[in-house]
C-alpha cells in the first residue's frame, strides 16, 4: 500500500481521497447502520474514475451521451452520494447527513429515481454487474444504428463496480460470459479485491482465480496492485479506454476499511458503524481534522472541476448532435423519438387485421406475430430469448442477430442465462434509447426473479414474454409446467401480469404493453386456442380494463364464471352447457388482475356485481389469491398440487379442467348460494 | 470422430452404444415428444461410464455406497432410462415405450421418487449440476466422520453428465467455483460439448473457454477430443478417479444426433423426434435393424453385466460395513440411524428450557440458540449460510468449518451463492446421512426460487433459514425488504412455510421442521420481539396446527384479529385496547398457513368460527391469499407496495402496523358486519 505520509502523486489526490473516505464513514456513524468498509476501500477508484476518467456532467445527470456508472455492491452506496455530493451533483451536505432516513435523497442503498446520478437500484448482488452489461450493450446498439463515419453521436462507456459478492454470484457469471462473447470494449468493471466478505476472508469460500475466469469469458483482465495508487488506477483505466476488442476487468487490490487502524482488512467493518472512537482513530491516521462531515477547501474546489468538465463535455457533444440533425435530420428525429421513449405515428396500424385471424392459433405464436408487426414499425425495439426463441416466438424476422461487428440487430441470443437477460433488459431500458423485451418458458421466471423484482421496484417499462404457461406443456413434465408462477409474479409489487386467451386479446396486451410504464409480463400457451369473436365474446380492447364480458345472459346472471387464458374457452363451452341446465352464467374473461384494480370501481362493479355470489375462478395455476373475486360463496377450478409428464390434455383433464368439471362446480356453487 | 465400421476397440462396445441411440430415438419417435440428439451423441459416456467406472448395482439401487449419477440436462432423459433398462435396473422395455405417458414411469425429465436409479429430479439447467455438488459434499463430510483409518465405509464417486446449457446457467458457476474451493475430488463432471443449444450453433451466445474457466475454478480439466471413443472416454474417468485434490471436469467433444445423416450437429435434433425416416437412415447408419425398441441379444447380455458386478461390489462393501459395525458398534449405530433420519433419543430435550428465555429477542437469534440446541443432539445436521451466518445465525457453535481437510465440519460456507446454496442443500439431502440446513436474507429467497421448486416437487426434507423477514428490516431499504415472498413461497405446492411470533414459537417451529420429510421454512424477524406467555397466550406447541388463539374474549368474540411473526405483539395490543372500546376480539397467532390447512377441520372451525366473519388479517406482506380467512366481511393490514430505507419501526408505523391502525380497522369492520 502507498505510504500516506510519503504520497509523491500530490497531495490534493490524497486529500480528496481521505474526505470521501471521512464523508463516507461520518455518514454510516451518524444513521448509526450502514457499510464504512467498502467505501474506504474503493475512494481512490472512485475518486480517479470520476475526475479523470468519466465524462459526466453533474449538472446535467441525464445527459444522453455521459458515460455510466453502477455501483453493483450497493451497499458501499455512502460511496456513491459522497462522489455526487463532492462532485457536484444536486445533493447536499444535508441530504449525507440525512443517510438510511425516512424521506432522505440518500437510501441504504443506491435508487434508481431517487437520488440525482443513481443510475440504477442496486444492493441484491450480481444486479448491477449486468444491468452494465445491459447498458453497454444498449450503448453499442444505438451507436451502430445511428453513429455516421462523419459524425459519432453515441460513444460513451459504461463502469461498473464490484466486490467480491458481486463475483461469487451465479448472474456476474451469466452476464460477463456475454458481455466477452459481445466482445462490449467500452465496459469496464473495476473489481474490489479486498479478499473480505461477511463471514470473513474469502479464503473460507472464494479461492477461484477471477482474472483467470474473466479471460475465458475473452475479457481483458488488468491488475492494480495497491488499490491506493491513483497513478496506477489512471493507467489501468487508460488501459480499459485503449481495450478496442474486449471489455476490461481491472482487479485492484484494496483493503476493506483502509485507514481505520483497528478494524481495516477485517470482516467487522463491512457492514457496521466504525464507532466514534474508531472514527477518531482513522481521521487522525489519515490525516483529517476530527469533525464529522468535514470537507477541505481545497478538495471541495478540485472535485467541483468536474462541473466545467462536464458541461464543456456536453457542450462539445451538443455540438456534434447539432451537426448531426443538421446532416441526418430524420436519424436524429428518430434518436430522439427512441431516447423518449415516443411511439412513430401509426406504429400499431398493423394490429387490427392480425385481431382478425382465424384461429386456432397458441398465443405464444400469436405473440410472435404481434412482436414482428410493431417492431417493423417501433425500430427502438430490441430484444431476444434466454436460448428459447424458437419456442417462445421472440425473433424479429425483419432484423439480424446483435452480435460483436453487428450491434445494430435486433435480436439478442442471451444464451441460457435467463437472470442475467433480466438484469440485462432492465439496464438496456436504464440506459435509454432502446425498448426491450426478453423471452423464456414461464416456469423459468423462477430463475429471473430477482431481476424481475428490481425492475418492479425500480418502474422500468420491461416486457417480459413468458410462453409454456400451465401444465398443458405437457409431456415436458412438472419441472417445465407452471403452477405457482402466476400468484408470485401477481405477488409483486408495481408488477402487470397479463394472460390473454387468444390471438386477439394477445394483441391488445402487447398494445398496451408497449404503452405502459412499468413492467408487464405476458404470458403465453403453447397450445393452440380458438379466436374469440368480436361482437359475440365483447371487445378484447377492454383487456386495458383487466377484465370483460366474454358472454353474458338475457336477464340478471344466476352465476358469474372468471377465467383467465386458456380456461377461457372450456369456461365458455361451460357456459353454454349451463344454460340447458337452466344456470345463466356470465363469463368473464380476466387476462390481468393489475388492470382491473385500476379500471374505475363503476367498471369492477358491472363485470362482477357484488350482488352475485355464485362465483368460480377457473385457471390452470395455483388458487392463491382468487378468493379475492370468488367470495365466501365461490369456488376455484385451480391447481392443487404439481402436473404431471403426460400429454398436455390429459394433464388438464386429470386436473379438472373439462367442460363438465365446471358445470359440476357451477351447479354446486349455484345450489349452496 | 471414429470411423464406426472400422472401430477396433471390438464390435460389442459400439453395439451396445448403439443400442442405447436406438432405444432413445425410438422412445422420443414414439412419444413424438421429447430430445433424441443429446443422448445420441453421450451414449459413448453413458456407456462406458455405467459399465466400467460407475460403482452400482441394479438391484439395489438403494445401496449406499454407491456412485451417484446426475443428468443435469433432464432433457436427455431416454438415455437415463435406455441404461437403466439395459444395465438391469427395475425399467421395462414397456417403460421406455410409455416414455412421457400419463403414469408411465418414464417422465418427460427424470423426476426422483418415480424410477429406480433416478438420484435426483432434473431439467431446470444447471439443477442437477450443484445437486451433484452437494452429494459429493456429502459424502466427503459422511467420509470425514465415519471412516477409520483401518475401514473405510463411505468412499464412493459423484458423476454428473452437463451440456452447454448447464455451463451457461449462473447457478453452475456458483457450485463449481465452490465445489473448486472445496477440492470435491470424487466428483467428475462429463461436460456434453457438442456445441449446439436450441437456438443454434453455440457460436452465437457462449463462445467462452470453458476449460479454462474451469482451470480457475480448480478443477482438474481432461479433454475428449473424440466423444465417440470409449477407450479415450475411459483414460479419462481413470485419470478423474486419479486425481486427489480437485473435481475433474472431462470436455468430451460429441456431435448431437450421432449418426443421423441429416441431423447429426444441428440444432433440430435437440428438441423434437427425428421423423421415421430419418430413424431409418440413422439405423442404417448405426448399422441397426430398423426395428423399433430393438436390443440385440448380445448388447443386452454384456449390460446386464452390471448386475453381478453390482451384486459383487455391494457384497463386498456390506463385508466392509460389517467389520466397522464389529469393531466400531456406536459409530456404525449412529451412520444407519443418519442414513435412516432417525432422531436420537432426546434429541429435543434441550427446547423446553429454551421456550422459557425471557425476551425481547428476535426470532433470527432465537433460532440461532434453537440451531445449536438441536445439532448438538443431532450430529447428521450440517449446514451454512450464503455468506450472512453472522446475520442468519446460522453457526454451529459446537463444530468448525466444513473445509478441504476438515469436511467433518458442519459449518458450510456457500459463499454469497445463495442458488447453488439452495441446490446443494438438496443434493446432500438426496444423498441422505446427512440434514441440511442454509440461511440467506428472506428476501433473497428469490435468488434460490428454481431451487426451492424442485425441493418442493421432490418432497425433500431441507430447512431454509430466512431472516429479515419484512419492512421492519429498515435501514437497509426496499432492496432488502420482503414484501410479496411470503405469497410467493406460500404458493409453491409442497412448500411450508412458518413465521414464529417469538423465541417460543421459534423453538416449536424447528421441533417440527425437524420431523417433516418436506421442506419448510423458518421465516424469522431481524428486529427483537416480545416472549409470549405460556397459559396467558396459549400453547406455543400448538403452532404445529398453523393457527392457535392467543388471545380470548370470555363470551362469543365480535371478530377475530389474525396475525403472523411480529405483528402478533401489535395485535395483542390492539385487542386490549379494544375491549376498552367494548369489541371483544380473539387474537390469532397463525404462523403457518399450510400447517393449518392440514389441521382437522373441527379444529380450524374453533379457531376460526364461520359465525364471526369480522375478522382482519396483519402481516407485514403482500395481502395476496389472505381473503382466504378474512372473508368478504374482513379486511387485511398488510402491504400494497415497497418499503424504503428509514428505521425499521418507522416503516412499520407508515404502513399502518400500528396498534392505533388495527384499533382502527377493527372497529370499521365490527361496524360493517
């Protein structure tokens, strides 16, 4: 490690360094919770990245072409809000002071919306890795499609820093083996090597060797051998900035704590308060006055340079922009459509005709049709499957394959990697420019979840297309058959799950989808399914109210049936049965309980009047949750239990979903009202 | 690739391999579902392994000593079921025709429980591949225990067959660079590197070094260059079982669909029949009658050697197991009653006393005490956390780290890996002799979901350890706070889940996780709580019937207020504030839904009586599939979005768990009933 006191790179580095340092542990002590160890550590990284290295404007944190930084250990977040604070970004003295407080600009960990510069919400580990992943690949997607050999308007980079969690998470794996075969040269992580995690020394679990593993991903792997050496980590930067082939790994050894005598390099000052004392201790070895929140003059007036930096970056960009609309006025038309996320005038023109197909066709492949027919007139839109398109109809026929040398295509191959595609999609929409969609089995959300989850959390306008919906898969088996897959994605917050029951209610959820902005997830049979008839079986645009009459009675209904997907047609056939039973059954059609809790409670009220007890959800996924439309009195035809490996309408009969198990249930639920 | 007419390792070895090609194609052919070309290309592996290296016996597959064999890509199922047949196992020529028919014993994945030799339940990429790694885990800690220097008893080998797929899943990094760690010497892994997954060739997503990779991770590397060649096939198994210090992970270069002339290297054969004539050609090829499910007499026989070879080698094991059960009688008692899950005597003697700690203490701390009761009497429980054991409490204060050179540890560091976590944890219950038990942030439950499915589907005695169970987390932010994964556990089928109220219901809580043969979780506070008080709030022991009253009124009671976990304390609270109030409400502890399901239906009519239907739920989750007990007439407390980074008990007040709140809505419901 540099000698503090013997520093020959200057003073005024060492200076700043040690007041992120002391900004970052003063915050953590005064919230009284918080991770000092990580921040200390990574300030020189930080403080060399930011000054020398990043273009970025604080004043202007959404400037289109900055480069990007994710923080991926969110815990170190002090780390974050001490660089914007000390950079000069819109967040005060205050708001550090105001650290993991109810209301605070400065979360426990960094949030996406929340706070100025926070590029995405990161704290579960592995997250931000590959949303950088996402974000560097929208990078090179916008640049191939719009940069000019006059005239380069996207060139920006995109950092990422990681700890050692980061690196022992399975979805880091998943997205560095694509970041290297996409060859991404403008990505960048710079890995915290501290050789602490919670439970101690990574001796005890982590004894791999990272830089061997990211060469055989085919990144460039470069060593900072004293995490502490500004020289060093300019150089190495300078390194990841001269890389043209792959991205670069920069390893720099640090010491978790660095600076506090007692506890640096130990695993108790990851993730609590130094103490007071301790705190006292650190300060005085590094150098710094004894007074929390203290910030130098002088390192106050370097950092803020970053100001005049950025806006002459900027300026210099808004130039070439300028340029640019001058020379290719309808690109840069189209640039700031895509960056707004605006819809081309007409762009779902082409959905009404496919509304009228004749069936019966599975919606999954009604979906494929629907993606190819807006995507040739939404060119922003851009996406792929976890190595299932074939099955889940995700290939935009109009485009090629986004590949290292071919990053204008539009089709991802994300490889089985389906939690690396989530984070992935969610970092490409973080980044702006670009929609996108990802496709796998429905079963397989289990293994995106975590990515799902953030994307919630964190509003992003994703859309997930989730085929293979129940256990009419079939012979695949329980393993590939969903069953509880709808109640947990339901079960998340800010989350739209949408199940349509043909091709043309498929049409009108990917209508909406790509209206929304917050995450929806389609999800899609493998079977084929008869098209409902407009007119006859109401208007599938009322799917924007989550739910509609898809047949209805003369007089006051006896019984209302709810079915959602596929259950849509045996419920109807039901129906129609029921009726020479002397039963008047409404069928409701419910591809989305998000939308109907919106739909105005006159709406909610008409389609399921509180009057008409005599109730029955009928789906092909575990009952959680459906007593909230059924009632007291009503029943469900749901999942009990797993499928089984047998054709897929076998395993729905033995499951209950036949015609006459709904009239059975019907006339029960009708006798006991 | 080997000329196959000029093969001059001798005729019966490439009969035999084609045989089990046939077999396969026609299983998938007859199905018309299902993926010939994976086993097509690995029978050669299959072959030679289950006749010349693999320790088993058909007969028993049940042996202990046994290898195990894994097929983590599930969907090559017909080549497990082909050597099953053919080795002799308890699988007809009618099973394998029955291939993915309802009932039949030849499901469309391999599903554990359901065909002989199925050691594990596989299909999910990647699953099958750290199970493997938690059954070598096994193993080595069963070996580390039990073997003498003088007899050895528990010495067998892992094996565990991978195709691309697995490589590229996240959760296959995760428990390699573990199982590297770990130097898990008896486990091989045969990697299926024919270089095609579904969308295509493997160029287009995952053109990473695998074997360098593997190098970092510590394995010890072999490449087949010639798939086909048993002799090199066997070289390499040698060479595996001759490494002493670090798993072998053998890169066997096959072709998908070996043999058949239009198919063989394409991505078509993966997933769908090859079509008759195509079977014909591939027949011809493979020098094979074009009879369907045909077994030449001879291939047969040489198989079936297995079976003796089986016999002989279990004989000479159980002489082995008779020497140590002479000479070492108590430890021989203690290794069959671990295989067996036997309890000891008095296993639980210790839990009464704890059940009297006066509190406030976190349930997360109580069932750390609980924990080290309990393993002190039940020496086959071993487990860890995904680096928080400080957090989870999770350590076993008793015994040291599990470690290369100390696998009788019982402490496992998993590292922040928390899905192979989950998948080991599986595996080394699958292996039986041991209980598993691992620990993580509850809300990073979803990190481990697919993993804890499959425990689910095959109803595996695993106990999850989730700590930090709701908003009350606090400081740390929306990031770490659950709020819809108790309905998200709650819907998986097979799963129980269990949130104590206290130091109480936390003892009773891991008493009957104990006894379960199904996987349940401990869904624990991080916050300190309350103790009940035995009498005054009924009898903590009744939580193994979900539901138990709490709190009475002396009449009839107006409602019935019910809670779960930490929220119970409020609710008491509020019920005493209520009678001042005049609305007499029982209070409900309900710490585990399925558990009350399964309850006698006299007993959930007494806690719940159908008479009072004012009634409200609190739970600091999502209200999803609460309506279940609160009725048309109830109402829930519970959570509508995230949370957000303040003080815990500040979250909790503005999400409305206050007593004021409950005192609030109960009086509102009482009014409306």
């Amino acid at each position: 490690m540099t000698n503090q006191t013997a520093d020959t790179t200057g003073n005024i580095d060492e200076r700043c360094i040690n007041t992120i340092r002391t900004l970052s542990i003063d915050g953590v002590q005064k919230a009284n919770s918080g991770h000092p160890g990580a921040p200390m550590g990574l300030a020189p990284a930080a403080y060399v990245l930011w000054t020398r290295a990043m273009q970025h404007n604080p004043e202007n944190p959404d400037w289109f072409n900055r480069d990007r930084f994710v923080l991926s250990g969110g815990h170190a977040s002090m780390l974050i809000y001490s660089m914007l604070h000390l950079t000069g970004y819109d967040l005060s003295l205050d708001d550090l002071k105001n650290f993991r407080q109810a209301g605070s600009k400065t979360p426990g960990h960094p949030e996406y919306g929340h706070t100025p510069g926070v590029e995405t919400t990161t704290g579960p580990l592995g997250q931000g890795f590959a949303n950088a992943v996402g974000m560097a690949m929208a990078e090179r997607h916008l640049a191939a499609v719009y940069n000019k050999p006059d005239c380069e308007v996207i060139d920006h980079y995109t950092y990422v820093m990681c700890g050692d969690g980061d690196m022992m998470e399975g979805i880091t794996a998943e997205a560095a083996s694509l970041a290297g075969h996409l060859a991404l040269s403008r990505l960048t992580c710079i890995y915290d090597d501290n050789q602490i995690s919670i439970e101690g020394s990574t001796d005890i679990a982590f004894t791999e060797d990272v830089g061997q593993r990211f060469s055989a991903y085919k990144w460039h792997v470069v060593k900072v051998a004293d995490g502490n050496d500004p020289e060093a980590i300019h150089k190495a930067l300078n390194a990841a900035r001269a890389e043209k082939e792959r991205p670069t790994l920069i390893m720099l050894r640090t010491q978790i704590a660095y600076g506090s005598p007692n506890k640096q390099g130990t695993a108790d000052a990851h993730g609590a308060p130094l103490g007071e004392e301790e705190i006292r201790l650190t300060k005085k070895y590094l150098g710094m006055p004894d007074k929390p929140f203290y910030i130098p003059e002088e390192a106050l007036a370097h950092m803020r340079a970053c100001v005049e930096a950025g806006k002459s970056a900027e300026a210099e960009w808004v130039s070439r922009l300028s340029a640019f609309e001058e020379k290719y006025p309808e690109e840069a038309e189209r640039l700031k459509g895509a960056i707004n996320r605006a819809l081309p005038q007409g762009w779902d023109a082409d959905l009404d005709d496919l509304r009228r197909i004749e069936g019966p066709v599975a919606t999954r492949a009604a979906s494929g049709k629907v993606l190819n027919a807006i995507a040739a007139n939404v060119s922003a839109l851009i996406g792929g499957s976890a190595d299932l398109a074939p099955s889940n109809k995700t290939y935009i026929d109009a485009s090629h394959d986004f590949q290292k040398g071919a990053y204008d295509g539009r089709n991802i191959h994300f490889g089985v990697r389906e939690h690396a595609m989530g984070s992935i999609m969610s970092g490409m929409v973080l980044h702006k420019g670009v929609r996108s969609y990802g496709g796998t089995f429905f079963v397989f959300t289990d293994y995106l979840r975590p990515a799902i989850r953030l994307a919630c959390l964190m509003k992003l306008p994703v859309i997930y297309v989730f085929t293979h919906d129940s256990i009419a898969v079939g012979e695949d088996g329980p393993t590939h058959q969903p069953v509880e897959h709808l109640a947990a994605l339901r079960s998340i917050p800010g989350m739209t799950v949408i199940r349509p029951a043909d091709m043309s209610e498929t049409v009108e959820a990917w209508r909406l989808a790509m209206q929304m902005e917050t995450p929806v997830a389609l999800i899609l049979s493998r079977q084929k399914l008869p098209v409902l008839k407009e007119g006859t079986h109401g208007n599938p645009a009322d799917l924007a109210q989550g739910a509609y009459i898809v047949a209805d009675t003369d007089g006051i209904p006896d019984m209302v049936l709810i079915a959602t997907g596929a259950e849509v047609h045996i419920t109807l056939e039901a129906a129609e049965k029921l009726k020479s039973e002397g039963v008047a059954a409404r069928v409701v059609s419910m591809p989305s309980w998000e939308l109907f809790e919106a739909a105005p409670r006159e709406y909610r009220d008409r389609i399921l009047p509180s009057g008409i007890t005599a109730r029955i959800a009928v789906e092909a996924g575990s009952d959680m949750g459906w007593q909230r439309y059924t009632g007291q009195n009503g029943l469900t035809i749901t999942m009990t239990g797993y499928g089984a490996s047998a054709p897929g309408g076998t395993n729905m009969e033995q499951n209950g979903f036949t015609v006459d198990n709904i009239v059975k249930t019907a006339l029960k639920v009708t006798k006991v009202s």
